[in-house]
C-alpha cells in the first residue's frame, strides 16, 4: 500500500456517502481523545464505546465509497491518505473535544456532551430517512447505524439534563458550550447540488429537510437541561465543502502519521 496521498474525483452519490463518513470518522476521532481522560472510569469507557461505534459507521460507509469510486481503493487508504481539502465532514465535528490548555477555547467535558447531542441526533434523523434508501448498501449500513445512534442520544440527553440542571457551575459550563457549538449548526441544514441529486436519486433526504425534527428534538432537551438555545447566526461552515478550520490539520497529522510513516502496515 503506497503511503502517496490518493484522490476520489466523486459522483454527487458519492459525495453524499463521503459526507457522513468523515464525518462519523471525525466525530470518533474527536471521541477518542478522552480515552483515558474521561471525569469517571464507567464515562471513560462510555465515551470510548461511542468512538468505537462511530468508527464502524465510517468504515461501513468508506467501503461503500471506495466501492461507488471504483478505483480499487480500501476503507484504510481512504481515512488515513487523502488530502485535508477531500475531507467531507461537518466543521463542528473537528473543533477541539479535550481541553489542551488553560487558555485553549472548547474542551471541557461539557463539549463533549453538546458536541454529541447535537451530531447524534443530526445522524439519527439521515439513519432514519436512509434506511429505505434507493442505494440498498447504504440502507443496510443505516439500519444497523440507527440502533447505535438511539443509545449515543440517550447517553448525551441524559448528561445534558443532568449537568444544565445540576449546579450552577455545570450549567454555566453546559451554556458555554452550547454557546461555542451552536455557530457551526447551520452547516447541518445547509444543503448543495449534492443534496438535490441524492433526493432525485431517491438516495435520502436533502439536509435542510431534516432541521425541523432535530429541532424539536434538541429544543426539548435543552429546555429540561434548563438552558437557553443561542440566537441563529447567518454564519455558515464548510468543512462538508472541503474547506475546513485550522484544526482539522492537527487531526489528520495524528491520524495519518503512521499509515503514512509504515505504509501498509498492519496489527
């Protein structure tokens, strides 16, 4: 396996599957980083088994890509040779998880928290639609997806409540974090040329088309949690665009190193 980076020129069909592969690729990377690190043994294991759970998604979904581009490429090549431009995932899920310093913005548990809430819920709903998709590999990989997806939102509403209506000080911390996440939201909902192919295809939904029901969704936990849902912005993210913020290089730079140091190696 050559260690040189490889390139997908993708169908909007592919595309569409790249978009929720890295990003439950990211996302699980991201998770990752509290291994070791979570507030008590029985979350450290958790949040592990959250990751875990992400990165089979990802591997389901990089097989079919790599299967769609036709190109003879692997799951493995696809994660960890590409180009930081060919990422695909939603900007929020690359923001930092895990406080790096004192003075760093983002990584408190409380971020995680939100952090997983928001994105779980936004893949349930795709898990959903997906699941009678015209691409009958997708559907399988949705099915299955979604009954994983049930628990990750059970597990991070539930902090959610527990920590914004538990003391004032983690409230203060479960605001903040809301707070930090709430501006890459709109990319959720943002849809592309990508998103009316796959809606004329009968692949699944256009993204805008799942903001009501997450809404709702994400409305009725915040008010139990007793926080208060931040203002819309007009700003919109673009890492599902390929273009992504200054955290994503340190990612992949982690990410990449040994596949790319010992190509081909393997456990």
């Amino acid at each position: 396996m050559p260690s040189a980076s490889v390139t997908l020129k993708p169908s909007a069909h592919t595309r569409y599957v790249l978009r929720l592969a890295d990003t439950c690729l990211i996302h699980a990377q991201r998770l990752a980083e509290w291994c070791g690190h979570g507030p008590v043994l029985e979350e450290d294991i958790a949040i592990t088994n959250l990751a875990l759970d992400l990165l089979g998604q990802a591997r389901a979904l990089l097989g079919h890509v790599a299967m769609l581009d036709g190109q003879g490429l692997d799951e493995d090549q696809l994660a960890f040779l590409r180009e930081e431009r060919d990422y695909l995932n939603l900007s929020l899920v690359e923001q930092p998880m895990r406080r790096s310093s004192a003075h760093s913005p983002g990584g408190d548990f409380a971020d995680a928290i939100v952090r997983n809430l928001l994105v779980a819920c936004w893949l349930r709903q795709h898990w959903v639609h997906l699941a009678s998709s015209s691409d009958t590999e997708l559907a399988a990989v949705a099915q299955k997806s979604l009954k994983e997806c049930r628990y990750h939102i059970e597990h991070a509403a539930g902090w959610t409540v527990r920590l914004g209506d538990g003391t004032a000080e983690s409230q203060r911390r479960m605001q903040a974090a809301l707070n930090r996440a709430w501006p890459f939201v709109a990319e959720l909902f943002a849809d592309d040329s990508c998103d009316a192919e796959a809606e004329r295809l009968g692949l699944g939904p256009r993204r805008s088309q799942l903001r009501a029901a997450w809404m709702a969704e994400i409305t009725d936990t915040v008010t139990r949690a007793t926080l208060v849902m931040p203002a819309d912005s007009a700003y919109v993210s673009t890492g599902s665009r390929g273009q992504h913020s200054e955290h994503m290089g340190f990612i992949l730079a982690e990410m990449q190193y040994l596949q790319r140091a010992y190509p081909g190696g393997r456990w």
